[in-house]
C-alpha cells in the first residue's frame, strides 16, 4: 500500500508491504521508499519464493499487510519531506515493482524514468510482457504469475 498527500508545504507518505514509492528531487535524484521488512526474512521463512511462513504475517519480526489487518497501517514507514524537494512522484504497487526486484530489467531511477517518458500503462505492460515470457520450468515456486499492477505519477 502507497499514499502519498501533498499541499503547497510539504508532501507525506506512507508505504506499507510491497509497494514503492519513487520520489524526485528537483536535482533529479530518484529516491526509492520502501517497507523492506519482507525483504529482510530469512529465507528459511519462506516456503517457495513467492509463499512466506504465514506465522510472520503481521507480527514483529516478521511484515506487516493492510489486506490482512488493516490496523497495521500505523507500523507503516511514513514520513513528510518540504513539497520544494520533491519535483515528482510516482507510487507503484507490488506488479509493478516486478519490473525491478523480480526481472532486474534497471534499478529505481530506471523505472522512475521509464514512467515518466512513456507512462504508466508501459511499465505495467512491460511487466506483463515478463511474466507471459517466464516458464514455470524456468522459475518453479514464483507463486502467482500476475499480481495487481498499478502505477501512479505525480509531477509538480
């Protein structure tokens, strides 16, 4: 989950699981915001690559996921930057971030980029193009072969 508000001070976020949010400074630097709990388990916590001990859902230690309780918004990373640092922004849920953490086709500023010159909807179709070319011989255990793909950009 990604919310982002704004007004003509300062721009406030939240991001809580899998979703991302790329910010842009006006010097054109991309800052990724993430939740990397679920990037941090151990792999031994995870069943197959796409499957997570269900025992580390919404507990410390563990990730955190609004889908299952929503109450859990509050241990979100949030923060409030001035709204002069931030020149664009662009909020991605888990589909889309695949782009990057699952088919490594560029880092954060890559996607941030590829956004903004083409649009949303060609992240999204890039990431669809990936998944339809992987095999599950190629990559066994990857759990569902789409997953919600949505991209929103912001420019000030």
């Amino acid at each position: 989950m990604v919310v982002a508000r704004w007004n003509p001070d300062s721009v406030e976020y939240l991001v809580l699981s899998d979703s991302a949010l790329l910010l842009e400074s006006p010097d054109g630097a991309v800052t990724p915001v993430l939740d990397d709990r679920l990037a941090l388990l151990p792999r031994s916590a995870l069943a197959t690559d796409a499957v997570v001990d269900a025992t580390l859902r919404n507990k410390e230690g563990g990730f955190f996921t609004a889908a299952a309780d929503p109450s859990v918004a509050r241990l979100a990373v949030t923060g409030t930057l001035p709204r002069r640092e931030v020149r664009a922004l662009a909020a991605l849920t888990d589909g889309a971030t695949r782009w990057v953490e699952r088919f490594g086709e560029g880092d954060w500023t890559d996607c941030f980029h590829l956004v903004r010159k083409e649009g949303p909807q060609a992240l999204v179709d890039r990431v669809r193009t990936l998944e339809r070319a992987e095999s599950p011989a190629t990559f066994p255990g990857r759990g569902k072969r789409h997953d919600d793909a949505t991209v929103v950009y912001v420019e000030f």
